[in-house]
C-alpha cells in the first residue's frame, strides 16, 4: 500500500465509516486503512437499545457494510485491533507512523481520528458485581438482551436517552424497572423541562418506577451477583439487573499524543473537522466544535447523535479530499421509547420561550423553542409533520412566528417566514 498516499482513519463506528464512503463518493481513491478495536466490522448502534435487546432485530442487518465493499473500495479493513501510537514524521508536515496493539506499524500520509467515545463507568462499592452492565457496544447487546429478557426486576441508573430506551424496552420484556436519575429531571442535558415533564409522566403510566434527585451509593449482592442498589437517602432497590447508562466521555487519547488541542468534551476541531495542527482531521463523538446551528449561541458544542457522526464525518472527507466544506447541519435526533417517538431538530438549550403544540396528554404534541423570538428548535412526540416543517424552515434559515407555532389547527409547513434581517443560520 503506497504510504506516500494512505489515509488512515481510527475508529470503525458511524463516523469512520461515513468518512471512507464519503471520500469515495468525493472521488478520492487513495488507499484507506480503517482500524476499529471491536471485532465486527462497522455496524448501526441506535438499534442496541431498543429492537435488538427485545430480539426483534437480526443481526447480520446491523452491519454497514458487506465484506467485499471494502475490497472493492481499496479499503483494508482492520477489527479487533487498536492503535496504541500515532506519530508524525515531522511537526507541521503530513505522514506518519502508528502502531497498533498486535505491534503492527502503518504508515499514513492524511490521518482521520473517529475515536468516538467510551460510557462512564459508576464510581460506588459493588460495580463490579455480575449483572451489573452496560451498553455502548454490540458484544455489550449480546451480553445484555438475554439478561434483561431473564431478569424480574432491573434498575437503571441513568435517565438520559439509553438509560430511557433500555428501560422501556425492559419494561416490554415483563420485567420490573426502577430508573435513578441524579438530575432533578430526566434528559436534563439534552432537553427542554417541558419534555422532562412529558417523559417522566408518560414512563410512569407505563410502570417505570423513577427517582430524581437520587444517587446510587451502592450495589450489594451474595456469591458476586448484584441483588440491590442502595440510594444516598438510603433507600434500597431490588434488583437482580442493573444497567448503567450515566454518559460517555470522549476518546482523545490519541489526539493528546499527537500534541493537538483537547479539552474535556473532546478534540478541538474547526468548521471543516480539522483538529488544532491544521493537517488532522476528527469527527463524531470524540470532538467538540462551532456550533453547527449557532444562531446567537457561538460557543462549541459537542453533539453526540448519528446524524453529528455522520454530516461531521462527511465535512472531515471534504476536507481531506482537498474540497473542504463547512459543517452547517441542522443538529437532529431521534429517540424510540415504548410507543414514543421522539424527534428533535435544532438545539433547544438557551431558549427563553416554548410554544406548546397539540395536546400533551393525548401523547402527540410538539414543543417549538424561540430565543429572542427566533425558531431554534422542536422537540416532537408522535408528530412527524410538525418535526418535519420545523426541520425544514431551520434548514432554509426561517422562522415560524410564535402565534402560528400555537395555533395547532394550522400546518406549520404554512406559517414559514424569513428571520428579520441577516440569517444567522452558520457556524460560529
């Protein structure tokens, strides 16, 4: 493989594989080398918390990609390997050297970091007992669908969006389920009070027991099997499963090696994906960067969503392909939590107004979110017309004005206007 011309890419998830098909798709042909440590090859997660842990979804279509794909792309193709080292030949200049784990050494010419991100790990005494998982990847889904579909009772720790999604798939499966969230709210990173409120009602008429305000201390059990966890306030939940989802932190130790820019949410990259040295570039859950969607708001953002991994990934392959182009999409998410349908578009932190549309109790509302006026964001439950009208004016750089959003009688697709003076619809 000529390493005058080889692009290496760290990481095999949703970004590393949106970054090689984007660059074939860009014309570039270089030979690629995607190296990613979990044994399978690239495949989709949103599914390992909800239809794949109920046993609904086959495996073999979780995968991206088949293997002659990446041979007929000149793409070698490395799992189950990680790379330890990574060095530059000369500072400043492009080429390199990294080594993996299994003492292989490739050499690169442009080099990608989709490193993505690693779930945090609960700090209290009996973590380590049986039955006490997590999910992030797919050898974790194998590990954790039989559990979950054995256990009577399963507490969660964690009321953010697996937390959620592992919770109400739990509770489909029969068993008992107790959520513990440290936050006086649910989502409370990532969403409005309004929709806390929602979710926390609507998993509760569905018969999720949920403690806010609430922190585990401990897990106890007998013969190394979890059997309970013990609140701060001392309470005491059954449990014969427990599931962590309390976040990810950013996998950047690779970029710290190279000497580029890092902070806690991630590596530090500029609207076109390229990290602090101006020759690497980085995408997906490991960055943090301009706001894709500032409008107003110009401080960076880390985003962790397919839709980030993959827009980010395809503005980092503009970029190494020598056509760069900033990433300005319109952040959007889903979330599938029983019969819920979450979709969200735009960013609602920061909002100072939230317009209320349709009616919440009949579980199909949307929440519009203004600040200083201007549309930036919906979050909507079972009302794909509203999400989809929503998303559509905040690509175009409109707004709805509040008393159209309010007036649920009329399609949002109509109440489209212009925002008043320049569209600050661009990354900071």
């Amino acid at each position: 493989m000529a390493a005058d011309r080889t692009i290496l890419v760290v990481g095999a998830g949703q970004a590393g594989i949106s970054l090689v098909t984007a660059l074939r798709e860009l014309g570039d042909d270089s030979p690629v080398v995607l190296v990613g440590e979990e044994p399978e090859p690239p495949y989709e997660r949103p599914p390992l918390s909800k239809t794949y842990l109920r046993g609904e979804h086959d495996r073999d279509t979780l995968v991206f990609r088949p293997p002659w794909w990446f041979a007929e792309q000149g793409v070698e193709l490395l799992t189950g390997r990680r790379v330890v080292d990574l060095s530059r030949h000369r500072p400043g200049e492009p080429g390199g050297t990294a080594t993996t784990d299994d003492g292989r050494e490739i050499a690169w010419h442009r080099l990608a970091l989709t490193t993505g991100a690693t779930n945090r790990t609960l700090p209290v005494e009996g973590a380590d007992l049986d039955r006490v998982l997590s999910l992030r990847t797919l050898a974790d889904a194998d590990v954790l669908a039989p559990a979950v579909r054995a256990a009577r009772s399963v507490v969660v720790v964690g009321g953010g969006f697996i937390g959620l999604e592992v919770a109400a798939s739990a509770r489909a499966l029969g068993a008992e389920v107790t959520v513990v969230e440290v936050a006086d709210r649910l989502l409370s990173r990532a969403a409005t009070p309004e929709l806390s409120a929602f979710y926390l009602e609507a998993h509760r008429r569905r018969g999720t027991r949920i403690h806010l305000g609430a922190r585990a201390t401990r897990i106890h059990g007998t013969s190394g099997r979890a059997e309970a966890v013990v609140l701060d306030d001392g309470t005491e939940l059954e449990a014969d499963l427990v599931v962590v989802g309390t976040g990810v932190e950013p996998r950047t130790d690779l970029a710290r090696g190279l000497g580029l820019e890092v902070e806690p949410r991630g590596i530090v990259v500029d609207r076109y994906a390229r990290a602090s040295d101006g020759l690497t570039v980085a995408a997906g859950d490991c960055t943090v960067g301009p706001n894709p969607f500032s409008r107003g708001i110009a401080a960076p953002t880390r985003l962790e969503s397919v839709p980030h991994a993959t827009d980010q990934a395809r503005a980092a392959a503009a970029t190494l392909a020598g056509h760069p182009v900033p990433y300005d999409a319109v952040p959007w998410f889903w979330s599938d939590q029983a019969d819920l349908r979450l979709q969200i578009a735009g960013l609602p932190q920061g909002a100072d107004t939230t317009v209320v549309r349709g009616d919440v109790a009949t579980e199909s509302f949307s929440l519009l979110s203004y600040r200083d006026g201007l549309l930036v964001a919906i979050e909507a439950v079972n009302a794909s017309g509203d999400y989809l009208a929503v998303k559509r004016a905040l690509e175009k750089g409109m707004t709805i004005p509040v008393e159209a959003a309010a007036d649920a009688t009329a399609p949002l697709k109509r109440a489209l206007r212009p925002v008043p003076g320049p569209a600050n619809h661009e990354a900071s």
